[in-house]
C-alpha cells in the first residue's frame, strides 16, 4: 500500500505550469491531499527555485511550495516539446498557470486550446491584476500589490512609515485562495460534470483577505480605529511580549502585575471606551512600567491572571517550544541535496513523516523520464528528446 492511500484526491491528475509561489502552492496542497501533480517548468527551472539562497536546484519557497509533486523539465517552444505539454494538459484533471494574460495562450495550452480535447478540465489561471483592465499586463511581484493594495498602509512602524511584511504573503494567500476555489469546482464537476476556467490575481486574493480592514476604512472615513487599550508590543529587560489586555479584567490584572494599580480604578482608564479615548496618555505609564521586569516574569504573572500574551520568538523559538514539539506541529525531513529540514504540517492533513514522498521537493527534472514513460515513450525516445532540447532529464542522486 502507498503512503498516498485513502488520501481524497488519489488519482486525480494536476498538471502545474506556474511558477513562483501563489500558482506552486496551489499545486502543492492539490498534491498533499493525494493528487499526482505534474509540475511543468522550463529547462532552466521555476523561478521559484531561486527566491532567496539556493541549495543546489533548490530554496526555501521552492522546497516548501512545490513537495509532493513530479517535476517535467520541458522547453514549450520546441515543438516536440509543446506536444509532450498538450498531451499532458488533455489528459489533467486540474491545470494551474500564472503567466500574464495572453502568455500561456500564445505558448498552446491556453484554456480555449485545451478545452477543445478536454472540456471537464478545472483550469485555474492566476495574474497579478486580473485579466483585463488598465493594469493587467504590468508585471507584479509580492512586493508591489502589497504596496498596491493597502496592505501597507495598515503596517506602518513608529514613525508612520509603511512597511512591507517580510515574506511572500500575498503569493501564499493567493495560493490558498486558488485551492479554495478549485477544490469545490471539482466537486461540482463530480456532481453535475463540466469543468470551469477560474480567473483570480494576486490583487483580488489580498483584497479578500482584508475585507474587514477595507470596510472598516470606509465607514471610518479612512481613519482606522483601535479595537483596544492596551493592545500592543511591549518591551521588557530582556525581550518582547506582546499583550491584549483590553477587557476591563484583563487591563485590571496587567495594572496590579506591572505596579501600578492606581491606573485599574482611575476614571481615564476604567473602562474600554476610556482607555481608548487616552491611549496617548496611558501607554506610556504601561511601556516604562514593563521595562522594569524580565519577559519571564510578566509573563508568569500574565498567564497566572489569564492575560493574553506571547512572548515574541523567532522561528528557533518556536522550533524548541515545548508545546510545538508535543503536538508535532512541525515535522523535521530529510530533502535530498539539502538535509535535515522543518516541514509544519498543514491543517487538516495528514501529518508529513520520513520518507514521505509528499514531502520531497523534486529536483528539476527528475521525473522527466519517469513522466515520459507513462505516456509511452522508449528510454531511447526519452534520451532522444533530450538531445533536441526538447526536455531536460536529472541523473543526480534524487532520493529523497
């Protein structure tokens, strides 16, 4: 029995053309539930595999995004090349691409083009603005529609300056948002038969995600309001904590903990409304007070009075966490020409163990001739592709 059985999505075939991260993760999660993902990349590779430091044909983004997957190095624009890919694509349950608009059409596996052999496909195409409108053939990175959307406007530092969150958050929800939309499309095709070309971006996916703050900054005619005081990072002798402590219990208990609990009973701060009305005023009694104990101590003092608090770790921190590691919230594997890596598990999948071919991220090319093969191709025909530049093959150590 495969370690793949029993797993939903067992025999349905993906075929992954994107690169990066929103399209790849896609792709990833289709293939942790069990789906035999075929990532199609160029010879030279996904892009992805380059975001950041490299370790040998991989980084962090391309071995966390694209796990579980075959990879086919494949050049589109060599004719024997495209054939393999249409074949491929007639035969794909699920199709992920994320070029601009007009690009994978141009390149022969656009929807129209498959749709003709395979009409039941769930193709899923990702953009960076959307298909149409002004700006839907600009280029758009992570970095961008963060800065586009208003994502930064609401993370500004202490002097007012927006700031980018430094990771490839918009990538990773757009990713999420697409495996949201596909899976119920297969669903309905399983249901009622016919498959469905969705259309979503980068944009629209953090738009989405920041509904509330969007109609929050409407109906406060752009000011944006605070949920409570005291809510906000807070600077010990030896680290940081950050505290919510805005129910009136709560900001009770923190006054008596942190020394000052003529602040609990004073009219400017005894209720919600209060505090936040003298924020300017009360924060900074509190941020000088908590200088003066050590993170252990507040923080034993906040867990003892059921204060909501978190030391700010980081990622060795939570690694070592104690609970982290009795709920194996994180997994450590073995990846091939790399070593020992963190995996965390993904909500409501099975959890990764050693060995698990969900959780390799495949070398460039180191399935072509596998892939080739099943289609019904000779190991001569595969060696011949080849050496027309047709497809790219990896004859490293890939065990993984």
């Amino acid at each position: 029995m495969s370690q793949n059985d029993d797993l939903p999505y067992e025999g349905l075939k993906v075929l992954d053309i994107s690169q990066g991260v929103a399209g790849p993760h896609c792709g990833m999660l289709l293939a942790r539930h069990g789906a035999d993902v075929v990532k199609l990349e160029p010879l030279g590779g996904d892009w992805g595999r380059q975001v950041g430091n490299t370790y040998g044909d991989n980084c962090a983004y391309g071995m966390a995004f694209n796990r579980g997957k075959r990879s086919l190095a494949l050049d589109l624009k060599n004719p024997d090349g495209n054939v393999i890919a249409l074949r491929l694509a007639h035969e794909a349950d699920v199709i992920i691409e994320n070029n601009r608009p007009g690009v994978t059409t141009r390149l022969g596996l656009g929807y129209d083009t498959v749709t003709e052999q395979n009409p039941d496909v769930v193709y899923l195409s990702v953009t960076g603005f959307g298909q149409t409108g002004p700006m839907a053939n600009l280029p758009a990175t992570d970095s961008v529609i963060q800065a586009f959307s208003g994502l930064m406007s609401v993370n500004k530092d202490a002097n007012g300056l927006p700031q980018r969150i430094n990771l490839l958050a918009i990538d990773v929800v757009t990713g999420l948002y697409g495996f949201q939309a596909v899976a119920p499309a297969l669903y309905r095709r399983a249901m009622k038969g016919g498959g469905v070309h969705i259309k979503t971006s980068l944009m629209e996916a953090i738009g989405a995600f920041q509904s509330a703050k969007m109609i929050e900054f409407e109906l406060e005619k752009g000011e944006t309001p605070v949920l409570g005081v005291p809510v906000a990072m807070f600077a010990t002798q030896d680290g940081f904590l950050n505290i919510n402590a805005r129910r009136d219990q709560h900001f009770t208990a923190m006054c008596h903990i942190v020394g000052l609990p003529e602040l609990a009973d004073d009219p400017k701060y005894n209720t919600v409304p209060a505090r936040r009305e003298n924020e300017a005023e009360l924060m900074p009694m509190l941020h000088a007070a908590a200088k003066n104990m050590t993170a252990g101590d507040l923080s034993a003092a906040l867990t003892e009075a059921d204060v909501l608090h978190a030391h700010v770790q980081d990622y060795g921190d939570y690694f070592a966490s104690e609970h982290v590691r009795e709920v194996e919230a994180v997994r450590w594997i073995e990846q091939s020409g790399v070593g020992r890596i963190p995996m965390p598990t993904i909500p409501g999948i099975r959890p990764p163990r050693e060995g698990d071919p969900m959780v390799h991220a495949p070398h460039l090319g180191e399935h072509s001739r596998e892939i080739l093969v099943e289609l019904g191709h000779s190991d001569q025909e595969v060696d011949a592709l080849a050496q027309n530049g047709a497809i790219g093959l990896f004859e490293g150590n890939a065990a993984g």
